[in-house]
C-alpha cells in the first residue's frame, strides 16, 4: 500500500497526463482519475487505479517519460482494466 500527499498547488496538465502512464507503457489506452494523482517533476499524472499508481511511485523516472501515440494503431488497446 502506499499513500500519497498533495499540496494545495495547482499544476499544468499535458493531454498525456490524463492518461495512465503505467498502461500507456503497456501499450495500452487507459484515462486516469483525478482521485489517483501524483507530482512528478513539477507534473500532474493521472491514474487508473491504485495499483498503477503505486507502480508509477515505485519507477517514476521510466513512467514519466511515457507519452500518447500519435497514431493509434491496433497494437493499443483503448479498453480499461
């Protein structure tokens, strides 16, 4: 389990940001919630689940760097979990 604290800051978003980064690794689709959220290098992330969000704290340095296709082709799944 871990916890995550946020300050009262507001922080941009990119397109990218709304989706999860630990799927988008996946080659994978997934909007994320704003109830799963974490700063990263002055950036908001978002995130699907707890889980992915615990798996972004634990290598945000891979994670981070995740951005959309810019096309989407059938080798990514749009579909949640």
């Amino acid at each position: 389990m871990c916890a995550v604290s946020l300050p009262n800051t507001s922080y941009p978003f990119s397109l990218a940001l709304f989706y999860d980064p630990v799927h988008l690794s996946e080659n994978r689709i997934v909007r994320g919630f704003n109830h799963f959220t974490a700063i990263y290098k002055k950036k908001l992330f978002c995130f699907a689940s707890l889980e992915t969000l615990c798996q972004f704290l634990k290598y945000p340095l891979i994670y981070s760097k995740m951005k959309l296709p810019r096309k989407i082709n059938k080798n990514y799944s749009q579909k949640g979990n």
